[in-house]
C-alpha cells in the first residue's frame, strides 16, 4: 500500500473516532438514565433545557440534550414531553428552571404535565474542544434526584452565528 493511501485512511479513522466517542457517551448516559428510570417506575418524563453553568442557555446544552432525548427514545420503555411544553408551563407558572429543584415547584410541574419526573443538566465548555454533560433525573414528586450521570465528549459541531442560545 502507498504512504499516502495509509495515511489517508488513517487520518479518516482518526476523524470519525469524535462522532462515534460522542455517540458511545451519549448511549451509555441515556441507558444509565434509562435504567434508573425503569428501577424507579418513571414511565413519563419532560425534558428541560441543559443550561451553562451559569444557569444561561448554552447551545452546546440544546445539542446534548437532543443527542440524549433521542437515544433515550430509541431504548424505549419512556415517553418523553419536549423541551418546548416544559417552557412554556415554566413561563406561564412564572418559574425558572431553578425553581425545578425545588420539591413544592417539582411538584406542581409533575402535576400540570403528567409527568413522573423531570430530565435536566447542564454543559459545560471544557479545554481541548470537549464539553461536560451533567444529566439528572429529579422525581416530579418529591424533587428526588433518581440518576445523575456525567459524560465529556468532544464538540463536533458549530455553533451558528447569530444564535439566540449563548455558549456555556
């Protein structure tokens, strides 16, 4: 084989390792989450935002989630509600996403969506390209946390311009 074709294959496996690290991460936080929730009976849950840190939006947050969301609904065995029901309910109940934590505001969530638990977490921007993701599972009930888990994988995508979501 020619020096540039092994080089060449080598530098495609090299860039296609990020995506499939990436996706193993996310599957292995979705089936700890998945789990938990099976051990616990939580069949429905909402999905809030990932926020920064700093308890802003963070882009890098929409993306975990959505990675998460849809590795949790391909293991089945959980319904979940979107993000955008889960904020609307918090705008009109006057409440942040804080305020989840909170056992009397878990509570009333659990209620008004007829849900079993809560999913959040947040992003964290690291050195090197990477980001942190930090998922809960909170009981809407008794703001139990049911699950925390916590995966680092390498940010494979840009943030657009003009994006209304700021980094973490």
């Amino acid at each position: 084989m020619r020096p540039g074709v092994i080089r060449t294959a080598l530098l495609t496996a090299m860039l296609g390792l990020p995506a499939r690290a990436a996706g193993d991460d996310c599957d292995r936080l979705a089936k700890l989450l998945g789990e938990a929730a099976s051990r616990k009976a939580v069949k429905r849950v909402a999905v809030a935002p990932f926020l920064s840190p700093r308890g802003d939006a963070s882009y890098a947050g929409a993306v975990l989630a959505e990675r998460i969301v849809t590795r949790l609904l391909s293991r089945g065995g959980l319904e979940l509600m979107e993000r955008p029901l889960l904020e609307s309910v918090l705008k009109e109940q006057k409440l942040g996403l804080f305020g989840i934590m909170e056992p009397r505001t878990a509570r009333a969530l659990g209620r008004v969506l007829g849900v079993d638990a809560i999913l959040t977490g947040t992003a964290v921007e690291l050195r090197g390209g990477r980001v942190e993701s930090n998922a809960r599972l909170i009981h809407a009930e008794t703001a139990q946390v049911l699950a925390a888990a916590t995966v680092q994988v390498p940010k494979d995508w840009e943030e657009p311009a003009g994006s209304d979501l700021g980094g973490s």
